[in-house]
C-alpha cells in the first residue's frame, strides 16, 4: 500500500482533528475490554496502511512492546486490591484482578500510541497551525514544535553520527570511556542544533508577522461537500455509541471483582459496538473505498483506450469531425474548400 495515497489524510484538518481526539479520548477513559480491541484493530490497520507493517512491527517490538510489558507487571505487584489470589509475593498478594487490570492498562497506553503515530503521520505542521494559528499562536507553534520532535531529532542523529564518524569519533570507535565522551559529544551537538533551530524558527515566524492581529494568512483547505458527509457520518456513528455508553455498554470495573457492561451481548450492545468498529475502521475503509474508485476507473480508461474506434459509439459532431480528418493535403491548405472544374465549393 502507498501511504502517499490516504483518502482520509486529504480531508479537512477540523475532520481529522477531530476523528483522532474522538478515538484517542474514548481509548484512554475507556477501559472496556471490547473497545479497547476494537480500537487497537482500527489503530494498526490505519497505521499499516500509512507507514507500512514493517514499520509499525518494528515499532511495537522495540518501543511498545516491553512498555506493554512493564506496566502490565508493575500494577500488580503493588496493587494488591482484588479477591481472587493466584499467589503471594514479598510486596503481598497477587491477585487476577490486578493482573487483569494491569493488561488492560497497558493495552490502553499501547493503543493511544499506536493512534498517535496515526495522528503524526496525517496531522501535519501546516494543518496543526490552520487550525490553532489564530486561536492561540503561540501555544499553536510550540505544540507543532513538540509533535516533530521526535522524527526532526532522530534525522538529526542520523546527520551528527555520520559527521562524527568521518573523523572517528562516534560512539562505536575506541573503550568505554571514549564511547561515553563521543556519546556527550552527540548530545551536546543536537541540544545546540535543537536551541538554534528554535530561535530561527522563532525569528522567522515573527519576521513573517505570525500571531499578530488582523494578518492574513494563505490556505489550501477547504471544507467542501465530501468534509461535510464524512462529518455527518461520524457524527451519527458518535451518537450511536454515546447513547450505548449511556446505557452501560462501556462500562468495566475490575475492583473488586471483574464486571464488564454489554456481556453477554444483547442487540443494544452490538449495534454499540459495531457503531464503534465503523468509527475505528472509518480511516482505512475510506481509503479502501477510494482504491476500489481508483481501480475501476483505471479499468474503464484501459477498456475505452482498447476498443477499436469503429467500435465505439458515435458522439454529436463526429461527422464534422471525420470529414476534417479525411481532408487531404490540397483541401487543408485551401481551407476546407475543394475545386472542381475551376470553381470552389463548400465541403459540407
């Protein structure tokens, strides 16, 4: 899949600025088992498809993962709350509600990271500051500043090892100590790159009159008809799942006992959670849905370019337009007009 290609990343950034904050809300308050599943399934196949399965692999695995891991051990070996005991350590009782509870907290930071990676792939800088430039400027610019971070930082690296490199001293030459010393070396290096990026930016922002009042501003987003019905959609998915959360359907408590709202699954509970499923999958089923658009075009075009011309169907005008293409070379240059006997006629 080509993640240049999302159907949904070409909406308006009100659009989805608000899917993300919508998503990401109910994954970190929410600590139902089945939206939480629900969430995560939506979360990597939209990620999948942006960045790719190799990379969001990598990513879980290296980053996510362990995180996973360590909170999921942490919660129970210090919270002992729950009536079911599995086994005792020196910190107290284990019990299964605290490792359940434990699982469930650490899906919920594993799944609101997965959609941000989501959000920084398509909630630019530029989109960031439409929607915020004139609200709050300042805090607009820092946070686009802060969500960058991370990639401007690690390309950086990438820049400062290679130079370093070159004369010997990355981290990978020489003992221990010299590792250390070549390691602050880099540090110190991009935390001055980072400070001096900073103030340019600021400089420029400021010489461009950024943040001062009555200043206009060029953009190229529009909130056209398409923005308007995948609004619409959201929003009638968003009520389905309110008035399902209202009834109890999201509701999970794991102290002291495990009890979780809409099991066993009524008709009410379903249409919850598919309504929920629509809004998670929304992303990546609108982009399948413009790959298919795609196709078929696609296919059409080839089929009408295949099909021979005394196959296709004859348009208005395409008399006219046969008679000027069978013109010869003496009718051209007498302007369409042939002679016969001497005399000009019109050729009709």
């Amino acid at each position: 899949m080509n993640k240049r290609s999302d159907a949904f990343s070409a909406c308006h950034p009100a659009v989805n600025f608000f899917y993300f904050m919508l998503v990401l809300l109910v994954t970190m308050f929410l600590s139902h088992p089945v939206l939480l599943g629900i969430s995560f399934l939506g979360a990597f196949f939209y990620a999948v498809r942006l960045k790719g399965w190799k990379a969001v692999a990598k990513f879980n695995l290296i980053f996510t993962l362990p995180a996973m891991v360590i909170v999921a051990f942490i919660n129970p070996a210090f919270n002992h709350y729950g009536v079911t005991t599995l086994f005792y350590l020196k910190t107290g009782p284990v019990t299964l509600e605290a490792i359940v509870y434990g699982i469930v907290l650490a899906s919920m930071l594993f799944i609101a990271i997965l959609w941000f990676s989501c959000y920084n792939e398509v909630m630019t800088t530029d989109k960031f500051v439409y929607l915020f430039g004139r609200v709050i400027p300042a805090l607009s610019l820092v946070l686009s500043m802060v969500f960058r971070f991370v990639p401007k930082f690690n390309a950086q690296v990438k820049v400062i090892r290679s130079g370093q490199k070159c004369v010997g001293r990355d981290m990978s030459n020489g003992k221990l100590i010299k590792k250390i010393r070549y390691g602050l070396t880099i540090l110190s290096i991009l935390i001055t790159w980072a400070l001096e990026n900073a103030i340019d930016t600021s400089d420029s922002m400021r010489a461009r009159g950024y943040g001062l009042r009555g200043r206009s501003s060029f953009s190229i987003y529009h909130f056209d008809r398409r923005d308007v019905t995948v609004t619409g959609i959201l929003a009638g998915l968003l009520g389905v799942c309110l008035l399902g959360f209202h009834y109890g359907f999201s509701f999970a408590q794991y102290d002291p006992v495990i009890k979780i709202g809409g099991i066993p699954l009524t008709p009410w509970s379903v249409i919850t959670y598919l309504a929920w499923t629509f809004i998670c999958f929304f992303p990546f089923l609108l982009g399948l849905w413009e790959d298919e658009s795609f196709k078929r075009l696609e296919k059409k075009m080839r089929m009408d370019r295949d099909i021979p011309w005394y196959l296709k169907e004859d348009e208005p005008g395409s008399e006219q337009k046969v008679l000027e293409t069978d013109m010869t070379f003496t009718e051209y240059m007498n302007g369409g007009k042939e002679t016969e006997g001497g005399t000009e006629c019109e050729l009709y």
